[in-house]
C-alpha cells in the first residue's frame, strides 16, 4: 500500500528536524528508518523513501549512489563518502 501524502509529509518534517539537530548526518534509506525517525517503522520503508525524494527534490538533501548501488541521504553540513571537508 502506497504511503499517504500525509504520512509523507510527517516523515519529511520529522527529517527536516533530525537534519537541523544533526546537519552532518548520513545514512541509508534503512538507517534513517530506524535510527532518525521515530515510529518509522509503522510507517514502513516505502513512504520513508518517498520522504526522502521528495527532500533530494527540494534540494534539502543530498542521494549519493555509491559502488555497490546503496543510496546515501545526506544533509547539505554532511561529508560525502570518500571527500575531505
């Protein structure tokens, strides 16, 4: 079942604040799940990802795709894998 536009939009917020509080976080889809949102898990994976589209969208965040084809979410304070800052 797809994610609601509003469960989307509580997910994207709830990001939003763990990237203010944490502006060098990074993390896969996975981490972010379970490690930055809380009660994500109902939520499901799906509309995590969609929360996060929506952010690279916007120009909030940044996908980096690395090797072995995992995505990377990470806020503009953040290093990118393999960079110095």
């Amino acid at each position: 079942m797809a994610a609601s536009d509003g469960e989307v939009n509580r997910l994207v917020l709830e990001i939003r604040r763990y990237l203010q509080a944490h502006p060098r976080a990074a993390d896969s889809a996975e981490g972010i799940a379970t490690w930055w949102i809380a009660g994500a898990q109902h939520s499901g994976l799906d509309a995590v990802e969609s929360a996060l589209e929506r952010l690279v969208g916007t120009d909030e965040i940044r996908k980096q795709v690395l090797a072995d084809g995992k995505a990377v979410y990470a806020g503009s304070g953040a290093r990118r894998p393999g960079k110095r800052n």
